[in-house]
C-alpha cells in the first residue's frame, strides 16, 4: 500500500486522462530534438529525464541488487493552465511523426477545475457544437427543368453582387431625384463579407494578408469583396490609402481607435465602403469588446490611443444619456456626419428575441443603412466560456422573422438585412451563405471560415485551440508577438483569400444556375428551399422535403 | 413552351385570325388552353361607343349571374348590349361553363368624373366581382372591366375554344388582339393563371417562367396596391411592374426594360443616364425577373410592346407594314398572321430591345436599352 503522503493529491490535482487531448508519445521514433516542447503554445509538454530501476539478481553470488538507467522523454503537464490545448502543433514540426494530441473520449474533467482563482473562463474561439447545423440542412431544391430550362453556371453571365446601403421605395427615389433631394448612398459589394476581426485581435501579417486579398479580388479578378475591421481602428496607411473603399470602419462602445479614423478623414483618398456600428455580437450578446492585455503591443496601444499592456474591455452597451434607441439614431446621423452622408452606417447586433424590435427602429430611421444580425455560432478573439456557450440566438429564424416582418410591411428591399454566425462553421460556406440569402438576407458576413480557411487557424468545434485571446495563438493569426506572427506569411493568407472568394463565387453559380435565377441575388427566394426536419420547416417557412 | 400571337391593325378583325396563327404554332406544345385579349372592339349587332366599360368572365352558375347583375345595378351601372356567342356545346372540356360574359355598361353619374376616379371605380368593381365569385367557390370568373376590352379565357386547345365560341362568324372584331396558347406546367389548371393578364388597361402575355416569382410577388403584395393580387401564375407580376413602371412611377415605357431586366454596372457606366438608372436599379431592385421570357404586352392606348429577357432565352419576331403589324413566339406565327410583307424587314428582338408598335401603326420602333430615352423631368 502506498502511504498515504506520498499520493500527491489537491482537489484539482487531475491525470492526463482527465484532460480534452492526451498526448500520445512514441519513444521509439522521437529522437529528443525538443521541437515539439519548444512549439507548445502552453507549455503542455515537456523534456524531462528518468530513471528507470532494473532489478539484478547475481544468482552466483546469491545477491539481489538495483542497476539504473536514465532516459529522456516526452511527458505532459496536467495542470488546469498547461493542459494541451490539441492544436497539434507539435506533430506539425516533429520530424518523426512520434507525437500527436488525441482527444479524450471520456469527460473532459478539467471543465470542473477551469475557474481557478475565482476567474472564469475565457477563451477565443468558438460555441464548439460540432455536427451539422440547420443551415448545412437546407438544400436548393427547385430546379428549372421544363419550361425554363437550367442555366449554365460556366458560360452564362451571372450577378451574384448585392446593395448594401439604405434603399429608397422606387416613389421616393423618383421624387427625391427630381428634387435633387439627397439619395442614400449604397454599395454594390460581393454578399459574402469578411466579418469584423480587429486590428488587435488579429496579427499584423494576417490583417495584411487579408486585406491584400481582398484588393486583388477587387481590383483583378473584379469580385467587389469587402472586409470589416472590428473594433480598435485601422492602421493610418490604410486609412490614407485607396483601399479604404474595401474596408468596412467599425465603431463599438469602447471607441477605441476612432481618434485615429478621425483625425485622418481630410486626408482620406476615398470614402470607406461603410460604417458599421457595433451593438452586440452573436458569439457574446451582452459583453463589449475584450482585448487582453497579453495583445496590447506598443503598435496596438498607439492605435487605440491607450498604454500598453492592459486589458481591454469595452463596455457591454454604448454610453448614452437615455434610451438605446435614441443613441442608435444619434449615432448613425453623427457618423453619417462625419462623412458628409456618403458613406453607408449600419448597425450591427446579436441576434436575439428582439431583433425584430431593433429592426422596425431602424426602418422609420432614415439614415440606417442596413443591420447585421450576428447569430450565436459566431466567433469572437475572447469572451466568458458561458457567454460564448449559452447566450445569443441561432441566425436562420432570427434572420427569417426579421424578413419576414419587413416582407408584411412591404419594406423588404429597404433595410437590407446581413446575416452572421456560423456561416461556414463545417466548411459549407456557400452552402450556409446562399440558405441565409434566400431566407432573407442580402449578404453575410464570415470570419471563422476566413481564418480557417485562409490563415490554417486550428479552431474546430471539438474545443480545439482557442487561446485566440492569450496572444499565444500557435499559428499567428491572433497574436501580436512578432516570434509568433512571423510565422504566418501575408502573401499566402492573400492567396488563400483570393482563392476562397473565387471558390465562393463560383459555387454561387452552380446553386443559382439550376434554380434558373442569374439577374439577381436569389434573396428571399425561399420557395427554392428544403429541408428535412418538418419543425424547422414550419419555423422557417420552407418546404419540408424528405 | 406557351404560345403568344398578337395583331394590331388600323382596320378592325376577327380574333378567329389570330387563332389561326396559334394554329401553325402548334407544334411541340400542349395547347392546353386559351387566352385572349381584344381591344378596340367593334360588334356587329351593337353600335358600341368606345368609352363604355365591358365586363368580360364567366358565370358558371345562375346564382352568379343574378348576383352579378345585382351588384351592377346596386352600383348604378346600366347594362347596354350583352353579346351571346353563337355556342357549340361539346368543344368545350369544362362543363361548368353557364355563360361568357361580354357585357357593355353605362357608367353611373359620379361625384368624380375625372377619368382616374373612374379608373379607379372600373377596377374596383373587377376585383369586388372577383372576389365575390371566390366566395361562393368560384362561381363567377371576371377578367376584365374596362373600356374597348373583351377577355376570354378557356381551358382547351385553342381553335377549338374559337370554333365553340363561334368567334369566326366576325360579330366581334378588334384593332388588336393577343393570344396566349398556355402550356400548364408550373400550377394547377385555373382560369385566372391564364396569360394574358390585366390591370387598368395594361395587358401582357409571356412565353418563359419567371423564376424570381416568389420574391417580387411578396414585394408587390407588400405594395398594398389594389389588383396586385392573384399571382396564380408567375408571369402576372410582369403585368402589375408594367403597370407600376407606367402607373405609380409615371415613367416612360422604355424604362420597363429597366426595371426588368437592368443593365450591368459596367454598362451603366458608360449610358448617357447611366447614374439615374443605377439609382434606379437599386431602387426597383426587388422587380428584377429572371428566368427565359419574351413578353408581349398591349398599353390602353393601343400601342403593342415586346420586350425580351436578359439573356435572349426566349423566340419572338415581329413583322407587318404601315397599318399591320404581328408579334408571335415563332416566326410561323407572325406568317400566319401577316402573310403578305416584306419580310426581309422582320425583327427578332435580342437581349437589349423593346419593340414598340405606336397607336398610329406607321412604324415599329426598336428601342436598345443602350440608348436614351426621354425622360422628362429626373435624369
Ligand atoms: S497539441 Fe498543441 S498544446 Fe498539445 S502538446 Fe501539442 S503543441 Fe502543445
Ligand atoms: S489557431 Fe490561433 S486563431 Fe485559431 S483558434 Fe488557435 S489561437 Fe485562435
């Protein structure tokens, strides 16, 4: 028996067996270069030297005895802040293949034991719900056979670009026309947004990359693809440069980077391609921006006009004097303002319960541009676990409501409405993108999706990763630490980008060539649905198809 | 695929003509109905005065037709001529077919003589008719209630819907008259999905689907306009944004082609009212159609329109001379209609034309979307 001080035991003390990912070592294969230890963006694992007892009995001289060999290994840590996070960095730089995370397929103890020292949890990332989403289940399924027969999505000319912008009722536009009154401004872009990821959140070489991408996807391949910035402001070079016009400003409750944007409008060679006003995101309704200190870099703190080092977290709601809705007019007309009513101003929120009531707001404003609706599935650089988990409301039916409210008022071509969260999340994101248009939406927004698929973030829906918000991203994506941002190269990101829209753009194509539709964005073309799940039919107001 | 005839001449004919051009369309369609529209009619047993309203449908009961004759009375409306086909039972399919109405009415003396208020009144009274018949399990069928126009609408193949009405006898003749041969593939057999469609004088027919249906049918309905309703069939929103383009935003028919079927932004760019018709695209967005579609149209004021889709996925020629002119979806047809012409000067519209036939009949105008319009006060 052992004795009882020997078992080194705390209430949180837990085995590799209670943590998500357990490392499988091979001794036999690893050749002790240490990369995998040196990789580990929190320390998981670890060289470390053994001893090993060898009995020896001398049976000649009758004597028993202990002989000792050493030898170095890989062993992992099973402290709550070093458990493996399964990015499985370590097997991407072993050279022998003898190192792999696994995920563990009992429970994952470690969630009883995260809240250490009072803190809850907080991480980047995802809900991590994994299998396939309401969205992955609705098909395309009114396909032009007879009397109209299918389009070619090779040869025929399609337009796949949408209006963001407020839209005037075709009497209005007439009228104000005539007047010379003024027009709202509204931009033809591509439907599918790079959502809002900070200059802050997101590395210098990745916010690069993206915005490379994006200009050549504009400017070569003629895809009027746009990005978001999030909040925290916009390098000045850019803020000066004519990719401006690619890039969507966002301002949210903590202003941070505003001075900047500001202070830079005489000098701006064009007009950004919007204002996005943030209120609320799906990925974590009710918190404000969060910036860790761990991302504030000296570059991040003179962008954001704060000193470096300190946590960022802007308040949950927009500082105002009275109602919400008031703030929400003030703001959209200042910021309509500001850029002398050239520059579209939409806000932006979490989806919730009541959307619908921020919507028909919005209607009677005349200055709102537009609203994002940001569904739960979202992602965000860091936020409370529980927030990320159980708060907010899932896109399809918030979207579907919220146009299906404006379709009864017969003002559904006014406010066009974006749609966000979990676009993507299984990597169907034309799939995801053309459901939510025909439900009702006239674009969507994606960032998940962005960062996998163009930057190799390691994120998944199984709790994979997600340190988004330590700077210690292993990829470089969401780091500001030049050691781990260097390792991401913004030429590559911008060829992935390129590559992703043109995918994008094709596959819009094929799902809207055999519905028979290429003059338009099939938006609201909900009879062109199906799906098998007769609750979420009724719910969505499509066809139940099985 | 439909069929679409249309004739427009100086001196009035018999529809029976056009009939026939439907005739040596016939190949490779179903015929499984008729529409037809006649404007600038003239009957032979009544001196017709042109500005009285005619209400055309079908009664398919005796209930019917007593309620419709109290409600037009009720309304102050008095019944000048009624028009009794000379009717061959038995070439009818339908066996519910009492009467087809084509009556000429005195409007009342109203408070509001202007000729938007009495507009207004004649559409009023088709669409509180139509409802009514709705309500009693569709006993009742009208089509239309306006000055100079004559409906018939039948499910059948279409000479024989002419041989059963007798419309060959010539007792009704017209200036204009469009036909539409319907293929019945999309919804289920009602006399109201049958082309050609009608809203205060404006009419049109289409040979194609518009896949956009959905959509521009739930912004029209949202419109609340009166008559933006029945979309029994994807091709009547053609007819309600012609009747919108000229109506509620009092543009010029050229610009229905916009609406419709908008040019791109690089085209745009480069139209000398380029900018007021992005603006304009952007505006009547949700009333872009889509989908293979000639449409074939008749104005009140007798002017006959062509206008094709985007994408030239649809037939239709146009020929004639000074005083005559044909449209139809197949080239045969217009031969039919007009065989004596030069037809070295036919037209096959492509994806940027309208062609308009105007009241006076002199010429047929081919209008490029590419090209000006006048627009009198906005762009
Ligand atoms: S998978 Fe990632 S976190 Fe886990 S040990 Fe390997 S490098 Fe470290
Ligand atoms: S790879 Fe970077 S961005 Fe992706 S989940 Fe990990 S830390 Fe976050």
């Amino acid at each position: 028996m052992v004795s009882i001080q020997s078992v080194c035991t705390s209430p949180s003390s837990l085995t590799y067996h209670d943590l998500p990912w357990i490392i499988k070592h091979r001794e036999d294969r690893c050749t002790l270069c240490g990369r995998c230890t040196s990789v580990c963006p929190v320390q998981a694992i670890y060289l470390t030297y053994r001893r090993q007892r060898m009995p020896k009995l001398d049976i000649l001289q009758k004597k028993r005895g202990s002989d000792y060999r050493h030898f170095v290994g890989i062993r992992q840590r099973t402290s709550i802040e070093n458990k493996c996070i399964g990015c499985g960095m370590c097997s991407m730089v072993c050279p022998n293949e003898a190192i792999t995370p696994t995920p563990n397929s009992n429970e994952d103890r470690s969630l009883f034991h995260i809240n250490q020292k009072g803190e809850a949890w907080k991480r980047g990332g995802r809900r991590n719900v994994s299998g396939r989403t309401i969205l992955d289940r609705i098909i395309f399924d009114r396909i032009s056979m007879l009397t109209d027969p299918a389009l070619d999505a090779g040869r025929h000319e399609f337009n796949t670009n949408t209006i963001l912008g407020r839209i005037l009722p075709p009497e209005e536009f007439l009228r104000r026309k005539m007047a010379g009154e003024w027009i709202p401004p509204t931009r033809e872009i591509f439907p599918f947004v790079i959502g809002s990821m900070s200059f802050g959140a997101l590395s210098p070489n990745m916010w690069l990359g993206l915005l490379q991408g994006v200009a050549y996807c504009n400017e070569v391949l003629g895809i009027p693809v746009v990005m978001a910035t999030g909040e925290g402001g916009c390098p000045p070079w850019v803020l000066k440069s004519p990719f401006l016009k690619y890039v969507i400003l966002q301002i949210a409750s903590g202003y941070f980077g505003w001075d900047e944007i500001i202070r830079a409008i005489p000098e701006m060679q064009c007009d950004p391609a919007a204002i996005e006003i943030k209120y609320g995101q799906g990925a974590k309704p009710g918190d404000g921006g969060l910036l860790m200190w761990f991302k504030v870099s000296k570059l991040i703190a003179r962008l954001r006009g704060v000193p470096e080092g300190v946590d960022l977290p802007s308040p949950p709601v927009h500082q105002t004097l009275y109602s919400i809705e008031e703030s929400v007019m003030k703001m959209i007309q200042t910021m309509s303002m500001a850029f002398g009513f050239r520059v579209p101003v939409y806000p932006k929120i979490s989806g919730s319960t009541s959307a619908k009531a921020v919507l028909n707001n919005l209607v009677r404003n005349p200055y709102a541009a537009g609203l994002l609706i940001d569904g739960m599935d979202g992602g965000t650089g860091a936020a409370y676990n529980i927030s990320m988990d159980a708060t907010g409301h899932p896109i399809a039916s918030n979207l579907r409501e919220c146009y299906l409210d404006l379709v009864a008022q017969g003002r559904q071509n006014e406010i066009p409405l974006f749609a966000a969260g979990g676009v993507g999340k299984n990597g169907n994101v034309t799939q995801n993108g053309m459901a939510l248009i025909m439900l009702g939406a006239s674009g969507v927004h994606i960032g998940k999706y962005i960062m996998q698929a163009t930057s190799g973030c390691l994120g998944n829906e199984m709790g994979r990763c997600n340190v988004c918000n330590l700077g210690i991203c292993p990829k470089g994506i969401t780091s500001q630490n030049p050691k781990l941002f260097r390792r991401l190269d913004p030429d590559e990101v911008a060829q992935r980008v390129v590559d992703v829209f043109m995918t994008i753009n094709t596959e819009m194509k094929k799902v809207m060539a055999p519905l028979g539709r290429s003059q338009s964005l099939p938006i609201g073309m909900s009879d062109a649905l199906g799906i098998d799940d007769p609750a979420a039919a009724e719910r969505l107001k499509i066809r139940y198809v099985c | 695929m439909c069929r679409l005839a249309l004739k427009t001449a100086d001196t009035p004919f018999s529809p029976y003509e056009v009939l026939t051009a439907m005739e040596a369309m016939q190949e490779g369609y179903d015929g499984s109905g008729l529409g037809l529209l006649l404007r600038g009619v003239q009957f032979d047993d009544f001196n017709y005065r042109g500005d009285l309203p005619i209400l055309s449908g079908i009664a398919h009961s005796e209930a019917a037709l007593q309620r419709l004759d109290e409600f037009m009375t009720g309304r102050g409306y008095e019944m000048k001529y009624d028009h009794e086909f000379d009717i061959t039972p038995g070439l009818i399919e339908a066996k519910d077919r009492l009467k087809y109405i084509i009556r000429v009415y005195k409007d009342p003396v109203a408070a509001d003589p202007s000729p938007e208020a009495v507009e207004q009144r004649h559409m009023e009274v088709r669409l509180d008719l139509r409802r009514d018949g709705e309500e009693h399990g569709g006993d009742l069928t009208i089509f239309s209630f306006w000055p100079q126009v004559v409906m018939i609408k039948e499910v059948g193949w279409p000479l024989a819907v002419g041989d059963a009405l007798g419309l060959q006898d010539g007792r009704i003749k017209a200036r204009v008259v469009m036909a539409q041969g319907r293929q019945n593939t999309n919804y289920g057999i009602n006399l109201y999905a049958c082309h050609p469609f009608f809203i205060q004088g404006i009419a049109t027919m289409t040979n194609g689907e518009n896949t956009a249906f959905v959509p521009i049918k739930e912004w029209l309905i949202g419109k609340q306009i009166p008559g933006y309703l029945g979309y029994q069939s994807d091709s009547e929103v053609f007819t309600h944004i012609l009747h919108y383009t000229l109506k509620k935003l009092k543009l010029p028919l050229e610009v229905y082609k916009h609406v419709i079927t908008p040019l791109k932004s690089n085209e745009l760019d480069a139209h000398p009212q380029g900018e007021f018709l992005k603006g304009l695209r952007t505006a009547c967005r949700r009333l872009i159609i889509d989908g293979p579609n000639a449409v074939i149209g008749t104005l009140p004021d007798e002017t006959c329109l062509l206008v094709m889709d985007h994408k030239k996925m649809r037939p239709a020629s146009v020929g004639g001379r000074p005083g005559v002119w044909a449209m139809a979806s197949e080239i045969c047809g217009v031969d039919a209609m007009i065989p004596d012409r030069d037809r070295s000067l036919d037209f096959q519209p492509m994806r940027e034309h309208t062609v308009i036939i105007p009241p006076h009949r002199k010429e047929m105008v081919i209008w490029s979307q590419f090209n000006p319009f006048a627009l009198p006060q906005a762009a």
